[in-house]
C-alpha cells in the first residue's frame, strides 16, 4: 500500500477539496497515511463496501484494550467526554449497539418526526419573519443555525428560555471530532459535556415526575420498561441528537445555499420550483446539495478482525477514514459528477451513511433542509450572496462555515 500525507487541516483544501479528492481518486484511491495512522479510501465502491462490512465497526475498545492497542493511557482532559462517547450508539457496536438503537427508534419514530413537520414550516416562517424587512442576514447565524437547534429542542422538549446554550456546547463538543485537535479544544469540550450532561439530567428527573409529549418523557418511559436505557445511556443519546441533529443540517444550508448561488442556473430552477410550490422538487433538490458539497465529509471506522480488502491487507485495530466528500464525486457511480444538477433521479449519496450507523436522524435532516429551502427562496425570491469570500471553520470532518452575508 503506498503512503501519502494528506493535510486535511490545510485552508486551501478546507475550502476547496474537490481537485485534490478528483485527483487523489482516480491515482490514489488507497493509501496509508503515517501523520494521521490512518488508511484513506476515495471511491465510492469501497467506502459503501466498508461501511456495510461487519468487520470495521466506529469502536475498538470493546474487543481490545488500551495496552493491545499500544494507545497511552486515557488524557484527563476528556474524561467526561470519553465517558460520553462509551455511552451513546453511534461508537458502539452490536450488541449494544442494536439494544440502543432499539430503544432509541422506540421514541424517535417516523411519526414523531412527521409531526415536526407543522413546527418547522412554523420556525422558519418565524425566522425569515424576523429578517425579511431588514434586506439582509447572515444565513448561518439567523436561520441556518436556529432552526435545527430549535427543532431539536422542541423535541427534546427543552424550554425556550434553555435553547441558547445548546448550540456553544455542541460547537465545542463536536471539535473533538476533527484531526489535530488541541488541549485548550479538548478542555472546552469535556466542560460542554460535563454541563450538558447535568442540564439533561436535570430534565430528564423532571418528566419521570411529570412527563409530557417531548422526546425525554418517551425515552424516560423507554427506560423503565424491561429492556432500558441506563442515565448514562439516555443523558449520551440526547447529546448525540443534539450534535449529529443539527450538524449536518447546519452545513448543508450553508453549503447547499453556496453551490446554489455559484450555479445560476439552478438557482433559478429552484426559485421558479419556490414561486410554484413544488415540494417534490426540493425532495430531488435537497439529495443533490448534500450529495454535491457533503456537509460532513469524513467518516472513520476501526478494524475489528484482520481482513483482505481487494488485496489490501487490513489488520485489526488498524483505523480507516472514508472520504464520503470524494465518493460522492466518483464519476463511477454518479454521472457528471461535478456539475449540481437538482434534479439528478440517481442519487445514492452516500451523506447519511449505510449500514447498521446508517443515521437515525436522516428523515428529519431531509425535512428541514426540503422546508427551509423551499420557504427561503419563495418568501425571498431574490435572494443572493453578500460577501465575495466565504470563510469557514477551519475543520475539515465538520466543515462549517464562519458566516454567509446574503441580501435580497
């Protein structure tokens, strides 16, 4: 296997990785990375392979300890943080994984979510409310931001005057899942988590005295039947509603309104979609901006036994990080790939996931991103971007934005 150091933390390819990834995908779909100690795969085929293979899985712990894995002892600085990845479904693997999982989608039904549907025409007709008459907002900070924060507090069932500290703990919680991060990062994270935990706790005491129609009451309900969620269990998997449930909707306004206003053409197929209230247009729209610029581009899996992938050896506790930015551009599975095309019927993105970790939260994101676009571009016809450059967070597994100035 050849090696390559990929500097994903590089600005230039934060805000443009598409060349390299065309590049690297079609010379170096695999290579071993000795800076990261990772395998990188860029083709479609094999990330959606690997994801589907019960052999990688996004923990190791469970089958080898620390000293197998020649890792130094736990830092101090995450141990809350630590405890709270043991304790939620996304880094955990069958069988509890599945027992999670489980109780998880015991609450967090297609029903619940489709009776989101009402609040979240509600909050962004709130939102654009708020902005209209000003000519002009930041898309993040005025509508991206809020509006899946608020949909997953109305879920959760988190009082109004509590949602602003949800979105600071997630920002802060989430930096630990990017490469390279620092010890003033890690510190700030595992306080966000120390506070969130106790806020969810807190909550959580509350509806098992008087529950209500809120996701809390329903997994508090969940926990106290046979099969249960421990605290610790409940408190982590509202954390990771929190952070994954809005993440990704966050970044694919941003980015989804950026390829839009860089692509005339589609910009206006999509205002003529809004102005004739065409909702199954933007189902089609909404799978074409997440599968164009992918809101979270990096995904890692661990090794769980040793393995020949095609002829390349993978051994057990070895980390591979799948590059869903790159296969989602592979011109082996999606025609022109690099061309945003709103009305693509092919799309097999690969944004959500496959497999067991295949997010829970997809049905939602899709329902906010179909509302908020469609509303965004009906009630501002003529919206445009405000500001020649964009910058964003500096992660590349997150990649955010810092702002996005729009005027209309």
């Amino acid at each position: 296997m050849q090696t390559y150091h990929l500097n994903i933390n590089d600005p230039a390819f934060v805000r443009d990785p598409y060349p390299t990834l065309a590049h690297l995908r079609e010379h170096l779909p695999v290579f071993y990375d000795e800076v990261w100690n990772k395998v990188f795969f860029l083709r479609y085929e094999d990330i959606a392979n690997l994801l589907r293979d019960k052999r990688l899985g996004r923990s190791i712990t469970h089958i080898l300890s620390r000293d197998e894995l020649g890792w130094p002892p736990p830092n101090p600085l995450t141990r809350d943080f630590d405890h709270f990845q043991e304790n939620h479904m996304l880094d955990s693997e069958p069988p509890k994984h599945t027992r999670l999982k489980g109780l998880m989608l015991k609450a967090f039904t297609p029903a619940r979510v489709e009776g989101l549907r009402s609040k979240i025409q509600k909050i962004v007709n709130s939102l654009l409310d708020r902005a209209e008459d000003r000519g002009r907002m930041d898309l993040l900070a005025d509508y991206a931001e809020p509006l899946p924060v608020t949909v997953i507090a109305e879920l959760l069932g988190v009082p109004e005057e509590d949602r602003p500290l949800l979105r600071p703990w997630s920002a802060k919680i989430v930096k630990l899942y990017e490469l390279g991060y620092t010890d003033e990062q890690a510190k700030e994270a595992n306080q966000a988590v120390v506070e969130f935990s106790s806020y969810i706790k807190q909550l959580a005491d509350e509806r098992r005295k008087k529950p209500g129609e809120d996701l809390i009451s329903a997994l508090v309900q969940v926990e106290e039947q046979g099969d249960k969620l421990t605290p610790d269990e409940l408190v982590a998997n509202c954390i990771l509603l929190l952070n994954a449930g809005h993440e990704a909707t966050v970044n694919g306004t941003t980015a989804g309104f950026l390829a839009l206003a860089r692509n005339p053409d589609q910009m206006a197929r999509a205002q003529e979609a809004a102005a004739r209230n065409q909702p199954e247009f933007f189902k089609l729209a909404v799978e074409e901006l997440l599968r164009f610029d992918t809101p979270l581009p990096m995904f890692e899996r661990w090794v769980l036994e040793d393995l020949d992938y095609k002829g390349i050896p993978l051994r057990r506790g070895q980390e591979v990080a799948l590059m869903y930015a790159s296969g989602n551009r592979d011109p082996r599975k999606f025609a022109n790939p690099d061309q945003l095309d709103l009305t693509r019927l092919e799309n097999q993105h690969l944004t959500f996931g496959l497999g067991i970790h295949y997010c829970i939260g997809a049905p939602l994101a899709r329902l906010e991103l179909q509302t908020s676009f469609q509303t965004l571009l009906k009630r501002l016809p003529n919206i445009h971007l405000a500001a020649d450059q964009i910058e964003y967070t500096g992660g590349f597994v997150i990649r955010g934005h810092k702002a996005m100035p729009v005027a209309w």
